[in-house]
C-alpha cells in the first residue's frame, strides 16, 4: 500500500505547494476535482484500487485554460473566491486572481495621480530655483537635475519592483526574511546613490566644460558635493518610504506592483530636487569663506562606502546586485545626463521660457507608467520559474506592437490601461500648473496639443520597449528587476525632455509661445 501513495513529489506554482497523490480516474471528473483527496479515499480496503499518478494542480490548470495563465498575485482577502486550493497543512500563502482592467486602472490610478502631483511640484520648485544665483552661476547644476532624477528612480523604482516581486513570491512574509531583506537593499542602494552620485557630478563637469571650454576647480568640487550628498539622502529617505508602502500594501491587499514605483515617484522627484537645490545653494555660499567645507562633504559621504559594501555583501540577493548590478545605472545615469545637457541649453532661452516647470512633470509620468508595466511584467515571469528558463512566456524575439497593445494577455491589458491614463492625467497637471501659474508662460489649445501628442509618442514608445527588454533580459538570464527600470527611466527622461524642447521650438517657430519671463 505504501508504494501507492508515494507523495515524494510537490509542484509549486502561484506560491502554493501541494503533494502529488495517487487519485482515481473518476475523480479527475468530478465536479468536487477543487478538493484535496485524502490519499485513504483512493484504496479500496484490500489496497488495489486504481490510480493515476497525477498532479492535482496541473488537472485544474488544463480545466482553468487561460485564466491561469493570466494570474497575477493579487491581495490575499480574496483568496477565497479563487480556484487554488488549500491543505490543513498551515496558513496558506496569498491566491492569485485575475486581474480585469478596471481593477488594474483602480489600483494604478491613485498612485499614479499622487506621483504625478509630485512631479507638478518638483516642476514648480525647479521655476522657482532656476532664478537663484547657484543655477545661474554654476549652470552644470541643471545637468544633474535629470541625472539625480532619474537616479532616484532607477535605484527607488528598481528597489520597489524588487522587494514587491519578493513580497508577491512569498520571499519577506517572515520578520526575519523582511528584515535581511531591508538591510541589505538599504545598503545596496546607499552604495549605488554614493557611487553613481559622485559619477553624475564628473558627467556635468564634462558636459559642462566641452561646450563651453571653461572649467572651475571650485565649481567642480561643488558639484560633486552636492550631487553625493543629494543622492545619498534622498536614496535613504526614499527608501525607507518605498518598504513601508509595500509591507503596507501587502497588508491591507493590493499588489505593490501597481503602487509602490509610482508612490516612489510621488515624492522622489520633490525631495531630490529639493535636496538638490538646498544644498547646492548652502554650499555655493560657503565656496567665499569655507572653501574645505565642499571637499570634507564629498570625503564625508565616499567614506562611508565601506561600512555599506559590508552591510550589502551579507544578503545573497543583494550581493549579486552588488557586483553586477552596476552596468545599468551607470548607462542610464548617462542617458539622463545628455537629457540634462538638453535641459541646460533650453532653459535659459526666452524662446523655452516654461519648459523647466513642464520638464519633470513630463519625465515624470512617462517614467512612472513604464516603471509599473516593468515591474508588473517582471513579476509575472518570476511566477513561471527563474531568468534564464526557456519559457513560453518569455520570447526572445521582438514583440509586435499588435501584441503588445491589442493582444488578449494581462500584460498587453496593463499596457493599455496604463496608454490611456496619459491624457487626462497631464490635463489634470496642466491644469494645476496653470492655475499656480507657472512656468512663465500662457497655456493655448496648440500648445496642449503639442504638449499631449510629445507625452503620448513617449510612453507608447516606453512601453513597447519595456515589453521586449524585459523578455529579453529574462531569456538572457538576467532579473528584470535589477535590469530593465534603470534603462526605461533613463529613456523616458531623455524622450521626455527632448520631445518637450522639440515641441517648444516648433510652437516657437509657428509663433504660439506667449511668454511673460520673470523672476
């Protein structure tokens, strides 16, 4: 009899794990196939019975067709209205369910609106300190103002994707677990803002000193202080915020896919930039009587490096990102950077008055509707197994724009949903700015259209690129989570902030920029 209900087996999909059992045939067919079988019930007393070796799971996946293959984890107090089942075995892990696009937008939408009214004010703030004399002197300072952007949000996002995949998988529901896992992403990311940070501040003393052919010891010195020192705050509080906004939303039942890289965005923006443009300033004005101030800051900050590599080495996810998780950002604090050369040369034109207060808001959306889809894609491979896994669900080849938009699956669903937020939620923030009046300049019925047809062309093109990066860095064997949001972030900024310039100087040419530049 024991040779009948060997249970050596288990398959583990969906963060349920359940035995595989010797079942009879017509039970396979019965209506109550959604109940675990006592593995007694399959033997008659004498012990012959007749069995098939069979795998409960895969039996109500063949009956459940394509709504298991569009399951995504979901909030756990709906368990009970899905069709995985459950063992007396101890608490069972939360059930996925099917996401429609209604609830994909409900969920999106809040967070997406907080983000954005976000970037609103860190494009107000930017109006406002480009006037002041450090943006004015020492203009390279504008140069890492999408280069620190956009670092808040490849490290912020990427560290809000990663610890949301790891609470969707079940990796952190243990205190232990959560905590290993908040100390060494926290010392990652301080490790990242710290390098990253210093290497941003050299970018915009080169960008700065090619065209111009000047360059300032002091100025550079500054520059360096101020992008490590922001980085490294801002990297700090930020993330602190993003683990109580997974473990919290975790808690109460929604999937911090669709909540955590948006509410990461949400403040990121205003307190980088804040940061950014506070102590560049405190520390313009020592450069006349405290000129050791500058470099005790930036030794201040690189020694501390060490004590975080160590932090950092001792967790195993966080060590791989330690050691191969630096490619990324650095290209993308690049790419960001050339947005920020853009930004340089556009903001103190009269013909560009306003594209400062416009640039973070469009960088912004774009950045963070890409972020969500990147994440959200990124979860649902690591559903199907491990980067690397030759999988269905993870082609090599480059998608179609019909299957990435118009396609039946969840991912071209989320796509859709997240394409159609762009319109009425940059009405929304224009209608803010321009009711706060700013940005220096009138808000015309072309200029609105302009202004939509630049941000509409960037997220359809960041959300194409994202269906395919991240497939492919799955089939390549790397995690889309570390990977893929440094790249799409630094794409959507420098798309942002390119097409914003090219539709100003188009308007400017067709004589609609009605402009009233000021202090």
């Amino acid at each position: 009899m024991s040779s009948k209900l060997e249970q050596k087996e288990t398959h583990q999909t969906n963060g349920v794990v359940l035995p595989i059992v010797a079942v009879p045939v017509d039970c396979l067919a019965s209506p109550d196939r959604q109940q675990l079988v006592e593995p007694s019930e399959f033997l008659e007393p004498d012990g012959e019975g007749v069995e098939v070796a069979v795998a409960v799971l895969e039996s109500r996946a063949n009956a459940k067709g394509v709504r298991e293959e569009d399951a995504l984890l979901e909030n756990g107090s709906q368990s009970n209205e899905s069709d995985d089942t459950s063992t007396d075995q101890g608490p069972e892990p939360a059930s996925p369910l099917k996401e429609t696009s209604f609830s994909i937008g409900l969920q999106v939408l809040f967070p997406f609106l907080l983000a954005g009214f976000g970037t609103v004010a860190a494009g107000m703030v930017l109006d406002i300190v480009q006037h002041w004399d450090v943006f004015k002197n020492v203009t390279e300072v504008f140069i890492l103002v999408p280069a620190l952007l956009g670092l808040k949000g490849n490290l912020e996002m990427t560290l809000a994707s990663r610890l949301s995949t790891a609470a969707n998988i079940g990796h952190i529901d243990t205190p232990k677990e959560l905590w290993r896992m908040i100390m060494g992403n926290m010392a990652l990311i301080q490790v990242q803002a710290t390098v990253v940070g210093f290497l941003a501040s050299i970018a915009a003393v080169i960008f700065g000193w090619i065209p111009d052919g000047h360059f300032s010891i002091n100025h550079a010195i500054l520059l360096c202080a101020s992008s490590v020192a922001t980085a490294f705050i801002a990297s700090l509080v930020l993330g602190m915020i993003m683990i109580g906004v997974i473990i919290g939303s975790r808690k109460i039942g929604i999937n911090p896919d669709n909540v955590a890289t948006p509410i990461a965005a949400s403040l990121g923006d205003l307190i980088t930039l804040a940061l950014l443009s506070g102590i560049s300033w405190g520390l313009y004005i020592e450069l006349e009587d405290k000129v050791y101030v500058n470099p005790l800051v930036c030794a201040f900050f690189i020694a501390l490096l060490p004590l975080w590599i160590i932090i950092a080495k001792r967790n195993p996810v966080t060590r791989e990102v330690l050691y191969s998780g630096w490619e990324p950002v650095i290209i993308a604090m690049a790419i960001s950077s050339v947005g920020g050369l853009i930004l340089d040369k556009t903001v103190s034109d009269p013909n560009f008055a306003g594209i400062a207060v416009f640039t973070p808001v469009i960088n912004g959306v774009g950045g963070n509707l890409v972020a969500v889809q990147a994440s959200r894609i990124s979860t649902y491979l690591h559903m199907s197994g491990i980067p690397g896994e030759s999988s269905e669900m993870a082609p090599r080849k480059c998608p179609t724009p019909c299957s990435a938009f118009f396609s039946s699956d969840v991912n071209s669903r989320s796509a859709r949903v997240l394409f159609l937020l762009v319109v009425p939620g940059h009405l929304v923030f224009l209608y803010t700015i321009s009711s706060m009046q700013g940005g220096h300049t009138t808000l015309t019925l072309i200029f609105v259209v302009f202004y939509m047809t630049a941000a509409l062309l960037q997220v359809l093109i960041l959300l194409y690129i994202a269906d395919w990066m991240v497939h492919w860095m799955w089939g390549r064997g790397l995690d889309p989570d570390n990977f893929s949001i440094p790249y799409l972030t630094a794409l959507g900024d420098l798309l942002g902030t390119g097409l914003l310039a090219l539709s100003f100087h188009v308007l400017w040419l067709i004589g609609d920029r009605d402009t009233d530049v000021g202090d």
